[in-house]
C-alpha cells in the first residue's frame, strides 16, 4: 500500500514538473513574439518591414504571380479581330503588345527590388496559361519608367503611363506551344489550329452522347491553337 502510494506521488510530482515547464516554455514564446513584434511593423503595401531599417523582412515561402496579356491598338475605334487565313494561319490585322497594368507592374517591380521570388502568368485562349520565373533576379536593373531582367525581359512604362509594355524573346512561345495569333510565336513559326487537340476534344464530345444541339455546342468549344512551321507548297 505504501509502495502505491509512494508511486503515486512520484507520478504527481512528475506532472507538476511538466506543467511548469509548459508554462515557462509558453511564457518564454509571449515574450520573444512580443520582442519580435517591437522591431517589426507593416508598410503602406502591407510588407513586413524593419522598424529601425524599414527594409523588407522576408517570410515568402510561395511567389508572387503577376498576369500579363496581349492587347490590339484599334483604329477609328473599331475593333479588328484575329481572323484565320485560307493558309490557316491566324493573324490580327492590327498593331498589338504584351501589356500589365500600372499598378501590378508598378508593385512587380517593387518585390523584384526586394529580392522576392515573382513569375509572369499569361492565360490563353483554352484556359491554359504559361509562368515565366522574373526574380530573383543578380543583374536586373529596376527604375519606374524601366525594368530589365537576366532573362531578357523588359518593361516599360507607356508614355501616357498607364500600363507597362513587356518584350523579350522569352516571352514568345516554341513549336507546339499554345498561342492566339502568330505575334505569340518565334520568328519562325505561324500560330495555327492544333488539329490533333481539336480532334482529341472532339471525339471526347462523341463519348458524352450529347445531342445534336449540346454536341456542336460541344464541338465549337474545342478550339485549339499551337505554334507551326509554316506549310510550303511544292
């Protein structure tokens, strides 16, 4: 009976010990959270600054994705669809950029000074999209009216300064790549239809058993484009 209860409070004792040390170990995070918290506070944008640096404290641990897309410059105010030639090429009868808007390429350009981890986003015409990794970056040079990075890229500011215009040949897509119209594609290549994709999505169409008017609307939906070598005729 001793025995038991000379053990029971060996067990007693034990968790006592424990439940201290919890409360110290929870007592010594308050105090480091609230010293840490004394040397840090947020900017305007929201970043976690330096109190006494005002520099940038990094805690990213994703990137931050910046969408870019290609914009037409109408004429008279009438819009000018890409429209596909009897080669089968698709062409925009109209001068066109890659362009992001002020503010995203304004907040880009800031995080790339920061040394964050950032990437371009372009969505296409079939809902895929394509990311280009921009920072970090070791011999950009950043300024508001211009932006210059390893990999080629660069973009400025519009002088009416409403967007940012993008170019670089990283930015345009290989053979087999998706496109819209052939400006997205090298030099060498057209953008035309994907006829094996298209043919793919089709018979996928024919397996749902749809009928006649859900089937075409199905049929109309598999539009698909890549990047070609032209066809020569011989």
């Amino acid at each position: 009976m001793q025995k038991d209860l000379f053990r029971f409070k060996k067990v007693v004792v034990g968790l006592l010990a424990f439940v201290v040390l919890l409360t110290l170990s929870n007592l010594g995070t308050s105090f480091a959270a609230a010293y840490l918290a004394k040397d840090m506070t947020t900017n305007d944008n929201n970043d976690l600054v330096d109190t006494r640096t005002n520099e940038a404290i990094s805690t990213q641990s994703t990137s931050d994705v910046f969408d870019y897309s290609r914009a037409y410059e109408y004429k008279d105010g009438t819009r000018r669809l890409c429209t596909k030639k009897e080669n089968g090429v698709y062409t925009c009868n109209t001068d066109s950029y890659l362009e992001m808007p002020l503010n995203k390429g304004l907040n880009m350009i800031r995080k790339c000074k920061n040394g964050k981890t950032v990437e371009l986003k372009r969505t296409w015409h079939d809902g895929s999209e394509t990311l280009i990794k921009l920072c970090p970056t070791l011999k950009g040079t950043f300024s508001q009216r211009e932006a210059k990075f390893d990999n080629g890229i660069t973009i400025t500011r519009s002088d009416d300064g409403k967007f940012y215009e993008l170019n670089g040949d990283e930015l345009t897509q290989g053979e087999d790549d998706v496109c819209d119209d052939r400006a997205d594609c090298d030099s060498e290549l057209v953008c035309m239809d994907n006829e094996q994709a298209i043919e793919s999505c089709k018979r996928h169409c024919d397996r749902l058993r749809f009928g006649p008017s859900r089937l075409q609307g199905c049929y109309d939906n598999c539009q698909f484009r890549s990047c070609q070598a032209p066809i020569t005729e011989e």
